[in-house]
C-alpha cells in the first residue's frame, strides 16, 4: 500500500467522518428550528455540505490559478548571439 495509498485512505476516511458530521449536525439544528423557520427542511445537512464542496472546489481553482499561468516566452537567439568558452565562468 505504501505511503501514498495510507495517506489517500487517510484523506478519504476523514472526508467521509467531517461530511457525515456536518451533515448531521446541520440536520438537527434544522430540524429543531434553530436556523429559522425557512431552514426546517431535514434535508438541509446535504445541501450545506454538497454547496461547502463546491466552495473548496473554487477555492482549489482560484489557488491553482497561479501555479498553471503562461511564462513569457524567451526571445530566440540570432546568429550573433554567441555562446563559447569566454561565456563560461572560471
């Protein structure tokens, strides 16, 4: 399994706990009223989690944005450009 796959199941196992508890938690407050009478809906726990994934998902994206941005390109060398021994440091 490696390194790799027990931190991949790690990940994953987290995942499934913190989606699972926010789920539930956000159930039982709706359904106790707690977030207002236009949030008793039981099935505002998936709601919450499925649109906070979106978010991360973004998020992930707006972080990514600088890492795949494109580099100016190097001007091309001309023939009078010239590169031998004296360009070498000594």
């Amino acid at each position: 399994l490696g390194a790799w796959g027990a931190a991949r199941a790690t990940a994953a196992g987290l995942a499934i706990f913190l989606g699972g508890a926010i789920r539930d938690i956000t159930g039982h407050l709706a359904e106790n009223g707690v977030l207002g009478p236009a949030l008793t809906d039981p099935t505002l726990g998936y709601t919450f989690v499925y649109h906070a994934e979106i978010g991360l998902l973004f998020l992930t994206l707006v972080a990514l944005g600088p890492l795949v941005r494109v580099a100016p390109l190097a001007p091309k060398p001309t023939a009078d450009d010239r590169f031998g021994i004296v360009e070498f440091p000594t």
